[in-house]
C-alpha cells in the first residue's frame, strides 16, 4: 500500500466502512509512514469535530405550509382529472354538429363567417356612437371650422377659396363659420371666392340667418355670374320671400340683361 | 404494520396515491432542512428549499422508475433546487448570522468545557462557510446526511473513488480554513 491509496482510502478509514484486512493494512502503513500517519490523525480529528455540530429544526410553519401546498396541490390535479372527461364530451357534441360533406362543411364556414361579419358591424357601429368617438368628431369639427374661418382671412384668393373648401368639410357648420362664408358672398373682391362661398352655403340655405344674407346679398351683388348663382340657389331653396327682389333686379335697366332673363324666370319659376 | 420502504411509498405516489408524499416529507424534511442549512446557512431559505423538494418530487414523480435507490433521487432533486436557487439570487452563499444554529452544545458537558466546544462547532461552521460549495456538498453529503459512497456518486454522477477523492480533499481543505480560523482567533 502506497501513500495514494492510504489517501483514497482515508474518507472509509474514518467512517468505519472498511473491513479488517484492510483497516490491518492501513495501520501498518502508518507505523512506516509518518507524514500519512499525521495526515490521518489531523484530518481525523476534525473529521470527529464536524460529528459535534447538531441537527437543527426546522419552524413548525414548515409542516404547516407543506400541508396546505399538498392540499392545494391534490385539489388541483382532482380538477385536471375531471377536466378532461367534460372536454371530451364536449368536443363529441361539437364533432356531432360538424357535417361531414365538404360541400356542408363550406356552407358552415361561411355561414359562420356571415355571422362574423353582421356581429363585427353591429359592434362597430355602437362603437361609433360611444362618447369617446362622439368627442372625437366634435373636436375634429372645430379644428375645421378653425382651419375655415382662418383660411377666410387670408390675403391670397387661392387661400381663401382652400377656406371655402374646409368650410365644405364640416358637417354642420356653426353660426360663425356660416357668417364668415356669408360675408366673403358679400364682400370678397374675387368673383370666384364669391363663387364658391355661395356653393358651400348650399347645404345651409335651410338656416334662418344665411337665407336672410343671401336675400339682402342679392341687392349688393354686382356681378353677374354670383348674380345669377345667387338666383339659381333661391330658386333652388323655393324661397318665396325672393320674390320682390327678383321683380327690381328683373326691371332694374342697370342690371346685366342676362342677369334680368334670369331673373324673369326665376319669378316664374317661384310663383 | 411494518413500515413500507421510502421506495415502495414513492411508487405509490407515482402511481396516483398523491397524498402518500406526506409519509416521506415525516421522515425527511428534518434531514433536508440541515442539509439546506449547512449549504446556505440560512433557515429561511432552508425551510422554501425543503418546501421545493417535495414538490418537485410530485412533478417528476413519473421519472421516478422502480429500483432506482430514493436518497440518492431526493439529494438529486434536492441539489437541482439548491442550484437553481442559487443561480436565481446569483450567490453561492446566503451568509447569515450566526443566529441560524440556536442549540449548540451538548447539555450534559460542564460549563467550561461548553463553552469550548461552543466555541469550537462556532469555528467549525464558519470553516464550513468558506469551503467552496463543491466541497461542502460532498463533505455534507458524506458526513452529515450519512449517504454511502456509492449513492454520493449517483447524486453527483460521478464513480465511487472520485467521491472519495473529492472527501478526502474536503476535509484537507476544511482543516486549512478551521487552522487559519483558530489561529486568528488564538492571536
């Protein structure tokens, strides 16, 4: 026996596994061997120290806690037990319903589909009318009117007509948007800004305010392409109230001729 | 009523007979608990390791095959959660204080000599401590947890004489470590 198996053999030396033979042979070696002897002995030693060092115990919560997380735990796995037997009749029903003819079976997806589609539209539109979108679009309306009355201002014809046109976009204009576009009808020096304020009062004309406007814009008029825009918007609207002034433009010798035809048969049209 | 073997309890739980686990967490919590204790020195921490191993042993149950030695398989799973654990605070070691061991001496010893030997299982520990974790596992594992050799080498996947080696140079180690303590503490 060499020093490298006394060392290997060390670890059994201490813990007593090791049969006599063997313990005889470890001995004799260390009778010859001092540096392994005083290995043994030193390494022995604290082997015996660490046996002096006693068990501790764990808090009683320990037990507790193990007891409620197995209970837990069993519950758990019942339920994953009977989880499966529910599902499996369900998916037998569903395989009942499901056709076997794939001619069938595209009817269903498309049905299904239709369906998709009716429930997606419907709740699009409830969506829409949600008071988040609701205040959306009324921000989104004044930024227009904003963009508008703005636009209106500007020196450039080409602005003002781009004014003309948000004015267009909002939905329902209000008072103010309505009067700015009655004042360029008025006011504005370029025939065609004129022009087009007239077109974008159309859709108003219903309103109180701007059929007074156009009525009182029908004596200030000048030129005679709003002239006649103007008379063609009154005719359009029915407004019966126009006809007085239709009569003075029709009889007034200042007035462009074409201008008095059409006024003529505006009268004619409105009686 | 004889008691069944560890083995023969854990193929039952295996089988399907869940709540057996509790006849093995009787008999082994306590073991677990110090062996936790003695890697990490920390009883909190020892208590959620012990916790972790029972329930890992339920979630592996399946991979427990019949024939297969239970202390070597627990100290397995055991040490996979010490790892893990580890690896998840990024420490060897939870240090703690020495509050961790609360009975420290044998009662029966003279005040005297109680004191000294307080004094030295308090050397021993911190000796323990500063043994690399390799180390104190397998010194642990052999001197502690009372595992024979060959099931040290299944927990550790490695042949019988490398975990002798392994012992033989624990102890060498822990030695150098408790000389250098007592010297400090003699000067």
């Amino acid at each position: 026996m060499n020093c490298d198996d006394v060392r290997d053999q060390l670890p059994d030396y201490w813990t007593g596994a090791m049969d006599e033979a063997a313990k005889s042979a470890m001995q004799s070696h260390f009778a010859s061997c001092a540096a392994c002897r005083a290995e043994s002995e030193t390494l022995g030693a604290i082997w015996k120290k660490l046996g002096a060092i006693p068990e501790e115990r764990p808090s009683r919560a320990l037990r507790a806690r193990f007891e409620a997380t197995l209970e837990a735990y069993v519950q758990g796995l019942r339920q994953a037990e009977r989880g499966p037997s529910t599902r499996e009749k369900l998916d037998k029903w569903l395989v009942g319903w499901w056709p076997r003819e794939p001619v069938f079976q595209f009817g269903f997806a498309m049905a299904f589909l239709a369906i998709g589609l009716l429930v997606g539209y419907s709740l699009t539109r409830n969506t829409q009318d949600s008071g988040e979108v609701a205040r959306l679009r009324e921000e989104v309306q004044h930024t227009r009117e904003l963009v508008a009355l703005s636009l209106l201002q500007e020196q450039s014809a080409s602005e003002r007509l781009k004014g003309v046109d948000w004015s267009i976009r909002v939905p329902q204009p209000d008072p103010q948007v309505l009067s700015a576009l009655l004042r360029t009808v008025d006011y504005d020096q370029n025939v065609n800004v004129r022009l087009a304020a007239l077109d974008a009062l159309h859709s108003s004309a219903s309103n109180e305010m701007v059929r007074q406007g156009l009525l009182q814009s029908l004596q200030r008029q000048t030129s005679p392409l709003v002239q006649i825009a103007l008379i063609d918007l009154l005719v359009d609207i029915r407004d019966k109230d126009a006809a007085n002034s239709l009569k003075g433009l029709a009889q007034e010798s200042g007035v462009n001729p074409e201008v008095r035809v059409r006024a003529d048969w505006a009268l004619r049209q409105l009686q | 009523m004889e008691a069944q073997p560890d083995q023969a309890v854990m193929l039952a739980v295996r089988d399907g007979d869940v709540e057996q686990i509790g006849v093995l967490f009787e008999r082994h919590h306590r073991m677990l608990f110090n062996f936790f204790l003695r890697l990490t020195a920390n009883r909190g921490l020892s208590e959620d390791l012990v916790q972790d191993v029972f329930f890992r042993m339920l979630k592996y149950r399946q991979t427990f095959q019949a024939g297969t030695n239970f202390t070597s398989w627990m100290y397995q799973i055991a040490r996979n959660a010490h790892i893990d654990q580890a690896r998840k605070r990024r420490l060897e070691v939870v240090p703690d204080d020495e509050a961790a061991w609360d009975s420290v001496a044998s009662a029966e010893a003279d005040p005297q000599e109680r004191l000294e030997q307080a004094q030295e299982i308090r050397l021993l520990r911190r000796a323990l401590d500063r043994l690399p974790l390799e180390k104190r596992e397998v010194l642990v594992l052999s001197r502690f947890q009372n595992l024979k050799y060959s099931e040290i080498a299944e927990v550790l996947g490695c042949e019988v004489g490398a975990v002798k080696v392994r012992v033989f140079r624990a102890v060498r180690e822990l030695g150098q470590i408790f000389l250098e303590l007592s010297g400090e503490k003699a000067s």
